[in-house]
C-alpha cells in the first residue's frame, strides 16, 4: 500500500469523524428557520445582528485560548506530565470565565448605550446588549471544546455543540415563545443553548483529564511546569488573527444592520432576508470543519519530516474532495436560491441574488482556508497580514456599496475580501513558499460540473417559475452524479477507499 493511500485514508477517516460534528452543528438552521417562520423578517434581522456582534465579541473573551490549550496539553501528554494538563484545564477554564465575564458587562453596556453615540436604532441596541450574556457560553464551548482535542478527542462537539446548542437553542425559542417573550425569544433560547452547550462542553472535558495517568509532583525530562503566563502569552498572537478572521466573517451583517433605516431599502426585514441568505451559505463556509483538524497534523508531520511532494499530494487530495462539494453546491444555490429561501417564509425569496453571491463567497472561504492551513504551518504572521488586509478591504467595501445597493452591496462586500485573500495566500504559497499549486489533482470536479451545468440552466430557461427553479437544480445533481458515476473516481481516491474498505473490514 503507498504512502500517499495511507496518509489519504487517515484524511479521509478524520474528515469523516469531523463531517459527523458538522451534520449535527448545522441543526442550528432549524431555529433559523423556525425564526422566521414564526416571528418574521425583522426579528430575524435583529437577531442576526446582534449574534454577528456577540460572536465578534466572544473573540475578546476567548483570548485566543481555544486554540492554543491544544498545543500546550498536546505537549505535556507527549512528556506523560498529566498534572501538568490539568493545569492547563484549571488556567484556561478560570481566565475564559473571568475574562468572558467582563466582555458580557462591558459589551452589553456599550451595546446600551449606543443608540446614543452610534444612532442605532433602540431596539437593535437592546437586543444587542441582551445577547451579549451570550459571550459565557460561547467561550466555555470553545475553549473546553479545544482541551478535548488536546487529548486527541475529536467527538465532543457533537455533544456540545451539534445537539446540546442546535436542540437546545430551538426548545428554549420555542418555550420563549410560549411565554410571551416576543421579539426578544431568540435572544433568550440563544444566550440558553450557548449556556448549556458550554456547560457540556465543560463537563466532557473534565472528564477525559479526570482519566488515565495519576498526577505527577515532579516535572518530566526534557519538559517544564507549564508556566500560566507563557499560556497566555502564547494565546494573544492567536486571538488578534483570530478576532480580525471572525470580523471579516461578521462584518456584512453588521454594518448592513447599521444602515438599517439609514440607506435607501435597507431595513430590518431586509437584512432578515440577508441573514437567512447568509445562514444557507454559511453551510459551505462550513465545509472546512470536517477537512482543517486533520488536515493540519497530516500537513505538519509531513513538512516537518522534508516530505514536501507527499504534503503537496495530501493537500490536493483534500482540495479535490472539497471542490466536488462545493461546485456542485455554489451551482444549485445559483439556479434554486428563490425555492430555497421560500422555506423562511413569504418575501424571502427576494434574496436569491444576494444568496448566489453569498454562496460563491462562502464556497471560496472554505477552499482559500486550506491554504491558510499551510501558512499557519510554516508562516503564521503571513495569516495575520492577509486577514488585516482583508478586514480593511471588507469594511471599505461595505460602507462604499450598502448606502447605493443595500444587501447586494453586503453580499459583494462579503465576496470582494475572499477573493482578495485567496490572491494573497496563492501567490504566497506558490512564489514565496515555491509550493506547487495540483492543478491535475482539480481537474475532474471542474471539468464535470462544466460539462453538467447546461443541465441547469436550461432547466431555468425551460420551466418557469419555483418549480423551475426546484427542477433546475435537482436535474443538475442528478446529471452530476450520474457525471461522476460514468466517469469514476480518480486513482488516488480509489486506492485510498480500497485503504478504508480493508481497515473496515
């Protein structure tokens, strides 16, 4: 068996695991959804604004810490020093609840206060600073969420997120709901399911440090005591790029909410329907979750060990598997956008551009994120200058085109910086870096979804109305499947499954 097929078949195993927690994370959509549907486009509207900012703000609260305990407690179990990611837990769980806290106070008191000093609308401030108490939540899951995959445990999420959050959340909205919470419901069922997803998260957590290995008193050969200070030190580099990454995430929604009575069209129905856009989307912005945890370790190990073409080769392994995902699903959200966006309810519709943009700008973060992934590896500075450049690039856009063009304005200003970004890191990796681009290992989902896509439009051409749209893109999967089908899969991807047959067997 090669070497590539085996390394393709722990990418593919781990995918696999990760894909689990990403079905289940994207439950959340049902209390999108069910938003909608029973408390309309406006309630949505503010919702989506004020979680844009909680979210932006758990980044303060988090201090970079969900990602760096990983690092820390990955080390300390190499050494055996089990005390010493015990340590690790207590530190990081004390400083993100301390820290979260205070975000939650101060946030929610500026969140008051600004329809004084940044003309918010009222009611956009109140809910705002309400979701702040969101904050806690949110960072308990994080930070103990990345505790867990410190000790190589990977299903947590699941658990905490997939369904304590995403089944959480839409029972306490629809309890809200039931006693006369109003406008304010998802607020509430959201700052309840964050709670109860951190507290699991928590929970699952202690109890993998509560197994095994027995405290040590002495410090292992070769380590140290894990000293708070370098924790956190080490964590501050990681939470600047991470909270400049999540604004560029954010920022559409907020700033379109900012304008929301402000510009010509925009009002808070209106960026409803842009936040009901965005949730779609965001599915295939997602679909680096299943792929980036273990897709780093494979990458790191091989560029470490001077076995640059094998990482070249696992890296285009993982880029044709998504892009087979992803240009399908860019395709179908294009051609059925307005039947899809009717789920939300009457007037959704309306967004079917915006959702087409918005597709093709999520599609392009998940693909341009493999490449941060080898940035982070190797230059991680790099990471943070392109996203500064990006969050600039997003917040210039933004302002430019929402007073002329409203939610289409939002959606180019959310596609103008992925664009930006992946032309950035391309030329880095590739005149930089000297990484060879797989090009041959891209061909087939590209030449297949070209050779598929006049299936689509003339679906759309010859059927009028949502049924053409519903025709257009069901006709389009199945042709591009039955494309697949006849074609085969490629040489690689066929020595990896035979790899996961065997070891299923």
């Amino acid at each position: 068996m090669s070497r590539s097929s085996i390394a393709g078949a722990t990418l593919a195993r781990g995918a696999l695991l990760n894909g689990l927690a990403f079905l289940t994370s994207n439950l959340r959509a049902i209390f999108t959804f069910l938003v909608a549907r029973l408390l309309g486009g406006a309630v949505l509207g503010t919702f989506g604004v004020a979680w844009a900012v909680a979210d932006l703000a758990s980044k303060f609260g988090s201090l970079g810490l969900d990602y760096s305990v990983m690092a820390f407690v990955a080390r300390r179990e190499a050494l055996g020093d089990r005390a010493g990611s015990r340590r690790i837990l207590r530190t990081a769980l004390i400083v993100a609840t301390v820290a979260s806290l205070g975000v939650a106070v101060v946030g929610g008191s500026l969140a008051m206060t600004s329809d004084r000093w940044l003309s918010v609308r009222p009611d956009l401030a109140r809910a705002t600073a309400l979701m702040c108490l969101a904050v806690p939540g949110i960072v308990l899951y994080r930070v103990s969420n990345g505790l867990s995959r410190g000790m190589k445990v990977m299903h947590h999420d699941i658990y905490s997120r997939g369904l304590t959050e995403s089944l959480g959340t839409v029972a306490a909205l629809l309890l809200a709901i039931g006693l006369g919470a109003g406008a304010l419901a998802p607020i509430v069922a959201a700052i309840a399911g964050t709670l109860a997803s951190g507290l699991v998260a928590v929970g699952l957590a202690r109890s993998v440090y509560a197994d095994g290995a027995p405290d040590r008193v002495s410090t292992p050969a070769g380590g140290s005591r894990p000293a708070d200070a370098d924790l956190i030190r080490s964590s501050l580099p990681i939470a600047a790029y991470d909270l400049l990454n999540i604004g560029v995430m954010r920022v559409d929604v907020i700033m379109l909410g900012l304008y929301a009575g402000r510009a010509p069209g925009v009002t808070l129905e209106t960026v409803g329907v842009y936040a009901a856009c965005v949730e779609v989307a965001g599915g295939l912005r997602k679909l680096s979750q299943p792929f980036t945890p273990i897709l780093t370790p494979v990458l790191a190990e091989q560029l470490a060990s001077g076995q640059r073409p094998a990482a070249e080769a696992s890296y285009g392994l993982v880029a044709r598997w998504m892009l087979a995902i992803l240009l399908p699903a860019i395709v179908t959200l294009a051609v059925s956008g307005g039947v899809i966006l009717r789920l939300f309810g009457p007037g959704f519709d309306e967004g079917a551009p915006w959702l087409a943009i918005a597709g093709a700008a999520c599609a392009l973060n998940a693909f341009v994120g493999l490449g941060e992934t080898i940035l982070m590896i190797e230059r991680p500075a790099w990471n943070l200058l392109n996203t500064s450049i990006a969050l600039a690039a997003a917040v210039a856009i933004n302002a430019t085109l929402i007073p002329r063009y409203g939610a289409l304005g939002a959606a180019i200003g959310m596609l103008v910086p992925y664009i930006l970004q992946g032309v950035l890191r391309g030329f880095q990796l590739t005149r930089l870096l000297h990484w060879r681009w797989p090009w041959r290992a891209l061909r087939r989902p590209w030449i297949l979804t070209l050779a598929t896509l006049p299936v689509a439009i003339a679906g759309r051409a010859l059927i009028s109305g949502p049924g053409g749209e519903l025709a257009a893109g069901l006709l389009f999967i199945v042709a591009y499947l039955g494309a697949w089908w006849v074609v085969g899969l490629e040489p690689d991807d066929q020595a990896v499954l035979a790899r996961l047959r065997g070891r299923a067997a």
